[in-house]
C-alpha cells in the first residue's frame, strides 16, 4: 500500500469512488476539481494505492480560524472502495492528512460523516476523532449546477 498525491491522471479512479458515496461526477469535472484544489496551495487530495489500483482518496482543507492560534484542517471526503475496506487505507490516508495538517500549523483536524455511515464512524472513532457537536448544513444552490 502507498499513499500519495493524486494527480489528473487519477481523475477516473477517483470519480468511481467517489460514485460509490453517491457523489456522482465525470472523470473530466473530477479532473477540474483536482486541479482547483491543487492550485489553492491550502487544499490536497491524497490517494491510496493496493495492489497497483488507486482504492482510496482523501481530500482536505486548511480553513483559517479566529478563535484559535492556528489553521484547522478540514477532511472533506474520505472514501475507500468496497473491495479495498479493512485493509489499513483509511487509517493511512487520515495519518498523512495529519501530517500534512501539522506542516501547515494547523491545531485541529475535523472530519463530518452521514449519520448512516455507521463504518465511517468507527474508522474515525479509531484514529482518535471525538464527537463534539452537530453538523449542520444549507444548501446555497441545486447540487447538479
């Protein structure tokens, strides 16, 4: 297993994990999106390989914060394929992440996750993530545009 990275060349691969969360998106939107949080500087998408095949991606955001000395970084997806769970994926993605969080300064990483993802809850639960509040969310717009 390795962890790295994603790069355009990653944009199929990842699109059909992301589908297996019900987030639906062309290779070629995946692609954009890719390059956009490549050139933020203050966002990454990091992919875990098995047996040669791209199983898992994590992307992640550092989000500046007021009422703390220093960033938090945002996990904003986090997916491994149904053929590669169980594995140690996850836990590897989530600890670059954390590494790449604390080379930015930041003093909190943050994670959400659907109330059915029962898996996703343990994995996290895992890896030292405590529940601390609610997620509350407001769609600003029809999520097809």
């Amino acid at each position: 297993m390795t962890v790295r990275r994603a790069g355009p060349a990653d944009a199929a691969a990842i699109a059909a994990l992301l589908a297996e969360l019900g987030y639906a998106a062309a290779p070629a939107e995946v692609g954009r999106r890719l390059a956009g949080l490549a050139e933020s500087g203050r966002s990454a998408a990091l992919v875990a390989e098995h047996d040669g095949e791209i199983a898992g991606v994590l992307t992640l955001h550092m989000v500046p914060v007021l009422h703390e000395p220093g960033d938090w970084c945002r996990v904003t997806a986090l997916v491994v394929g149904d053929w590669a769970r169980r594995r140690g994926l996850a836990r590897a993605l989530v600890a670059e992440a954390e590494a790449i969080a604390r080379s930015h300064g930041c003093v909190r990483i943050e994670v959400t996750s659907a109330l059915h993802r029962d898996g996703a809850h343990e994995l996290y639960r895992g890896v030292g993530f405590g529940q601390v509040s609610e997620h509350f969310l407001k769609p600003l717009r029809a999520s097809g545009g």
